[in-house]
C-alpha cells in the first residue's frame, strides 16, 4: 500500500507506486529476501491511466531481462478513496 509510516498518502501514480515498491522492499528484506526472489506481482489499480508510469517505477526495482509473471485487476476502489494502487508480491526463498 502507498501509505507513508506517518499514515500519509502521496498524490499521483508516481508517489504512490514508488512507495508501495519501497514498502515492499522493505517487506522482503525483513523476510530474508530480495527482489530477485519475487515470482509473482498482481496489481490491483483504481484506473489503467497510470499504467506506463507503474512499469516505469517497477522497472526500478526489478531484474527486466527476467520479471516476475504479473496481473493486473482494476478495481472500483481500495480501502481509502485517495489510494490508486496497491500491488502483491509472492516471493519465493530456499530454505
């Protein structure tokens, strides 16, 4: 979710995406894994408008010569009306 630590949301698709790909960083490191371990995203998005500017930011994070399959689900909303996207990611790690 692009929800800063304060509870703060940023305005546009940029902000947002780019925060929910730091959280998620975040995530996996605390769970011992990186985004070379990511096999699956799925985005769920309040519209389709921002969609070059998603990619653009994943690209950012993940290895482009080999990303992780992805879904896309546009939905009527999220939990809080000033959210535009949200995105999952399924990691896989040996143990």
């Amino acid at each position: 979710m692009p929800i800063a630590a304060d509870g703060s949301v940023p305005s546009g698709w940029e902000e947002q995406t780019r925060l929910v790909f730091q959280n998620l960083t975040g995530v996996l490191t605390e769970a011992g894994a990186t985004w070379a371990d990511v096999v699956k995203l799925t985005y769920f998005v309040t519209a389709t408008d921002g969609l070059v500017t998603v990619r653009s930011v994943r690209d950012e994070f993940v290895d482009v010569t080999q990303p992780p399959a992805s879904s896309l689900v546009q939905v009527a909303g999220l939990f809080r009306p000033d959210l535009l996207i949200e995105v999952e990611a399924l990691a896989a790690v040996a143990s």
